[in-house]
C-alpha cells in the first residue's frame, strides 16, 4: 500500500513537472511572438497585407510570429504536432498537439486598433492540459494548466460572480466571411440578449474575449464559426477559471465545432436556455 501511493504521488509530481515544463515553452513562445508583433505595430503597409479569402487577411507579422513560435516549440519537442493559423499542420501525427494562433484578431492589428493576442494551447492525447494567452498591447499574461487553476500573470483567476443576465456584460463577434447565412439566427439570439443583459461587447480578438471571461471581465461570451486556434487555449483558461464551456451545436465538441457559448455558472444555463430555442436553426446550418 505503501508503495502503490508513493508511486501515485510520483507520477502527480513528474506529471506536474511535464506540464510545467510545456507551460514554460508556450509562454516564451508567446512572449516572443507578440515582440515580433509589438515591434511592427502600426508599421503595416498595404502592401504587406495579403488576402487569404474574402475579407480574410495576414500579414508578414502573422507569418513571421507563427514561424517564432513552431521553432521554439519544435525546438524542445521535435516530435510534436503544431496545428497553426497560417502553416496548417506541422510534424508527424503524435499525441501531442500544439494549437497556435500567432495574431487573433489580425484585421484589428492591420487597422492598428490594439486589441489583439497570441494564443497557445496543447492537447494530449486529445485532451486540452496548457493554455497560454498574451496580450502584448497590455502585457498581459493568462496561463492554465489542467487541474492546477489559470492566472493573469502570476495571479490565480475566477470567473465573474455575476448571478443574473440583468446587468450582466456578455462578449460576442459577428458572423463574416462565408457565414452570412448563419446572420440571421445570430441576430435573433442578438436581440435575445440585449433585451435582458446590461452590454454586450465585440472587440474583434475571441482568444482575447474568452481570457476575459476566465478573468471575471466579462460574464460570458457566445460566437459561431470560429477555428481552433482562436479558440483551444480559452477553452481551458474558463474551465480552469470555474466556467462552463460548450458547443452551441448539439452534440459537437465546442473546441471543434468553434461555435461555444461560455460563462460564470450562474449565468451559463440561462444563457444556454436562450440559445436553446434557436437549436432546430442551428442544427439545420450545421
């Protein structure tokens, strides 16, 4: 007996040391992808902006990040996986999965309205167990690591103690690109939720505005069509904060279906129960 816990008690600590080690490589990875962002803001040119599809863009700064950052990561791990904004998927198929977005929110860098991030998360064998986000704008730093709390620099986090939608202040961003037929059923969860909360928000950044949901800044936050990338290291920021996440798609994986509903759990099944009327459209979109 003695021995069976001593050994559960080493695999938590090597456990524990892992994750710590693979939370370190995402933050200097980060850290040095929002310096290459911070140093050429407002420095883009037209001519250094390229279109990836209508209204979608990136830039030498997206490119050049997202390179910083498969290079650090494949420089510790070179066995890993790395599923990028920019780059698709890189390395051989292993248990390890890296989801990195360089810049979220490249249309508010190109515009220089500085409200964007870099966000990191690593899967394990499927399951989400590091999250980094960094704001370089405020020099912000959210971290998580499963079962262990996130923090804002250094400092544990919780979500919002908000106990009703009256007054609460919720974070959105709109349907664009390919999704303008999804527009309508979003307006009318839109206008559902003005007519009882106290705000509501879109900045532009989602990685950012799931950070802000883990840090109690806003109660919750609903969007659809977003990617992985913008998605992954939030999720388990909230989670880790003592949010509730889910896909706004019946029976879809909120990270893989990128269309999540998220907040405090005061709010989060009457928000749910509001999103829920529209799920016969939603399926149908789907």
């Amino acid at each position: 007996m003695l021995f069976y816990t001593y050994s559960i008690e080493l695999f938590i600590h090597d456990r524990d040391f892992s994750m710590q080690a693979f939370l370190n490589t995402a933050v200097e990875a980060a850290r040095k992808a929002g310096d290459i962002a911070q140093i050429n803001f407002a420095r883009i040119n037209q001519s250094d902006i390229k279109t990836k599809a209508y209204n979608e863009f990136v830039t030498f700064v997206d490119e050049e990040a997202e390179k910083a950052i498969v290079d650090i990561i494949h420089g510790r791990y070179p066995d890993h996986t790395i599923l990028g904004e920019e780059q698709g998927l890189k390395g051989n198929e292993s248990d390890y999965l890296w989801i990195i977005d360089p810049i979220d929110g490249t249309t508010n860098y190109i515009h220089s309205f500085p409200v964007y991030c870099v966000s990191i998360a690593l899967k394990i064998k499927g399951r989400l167990e590091v999250a980094v986000i960094y704001d370089p704008s405020r020099q912000e730093l959210f971290t998580a690591i499963r079962g262990m709390g996130a923090l804002l620099d250094g400092r544990k986090i919780r979500v919002s103690k908000q106990r009703t939608l009256q007054g609460a202040l919720l974070g959105t961003g709109f349907p664009y690109r390919d999704q303008l037929d999804w527009l309508e059923v979003y307006l009318d969860i839109f206008i559902d939720f003005t007519r009882i909360v106290g705000a509501i928000r879109r900045p532009g950044s989602a990685a950012l505005d799931l950070a802000y949901v883990a840090s109690g800044r806003y109660d919750g936050f609903w969007e659809f069509g977003l990617k992985p990338w913008d998605v992954a290291a939030g999720v388990l920021l909230i989670q880790e904060a003592g949010g509730l996440v889910k896909s706004m798609i019946p029976g879809e994986d909120a990270v893989e279906s990128g269309s999540l509903l998220c907040g405090n759990p005061h709010l989060f099944d009457p928000m749910s129960e509001i999103v829920s009327k529209y799920d016969d459209r939603l399926k149908k979109l789907f």
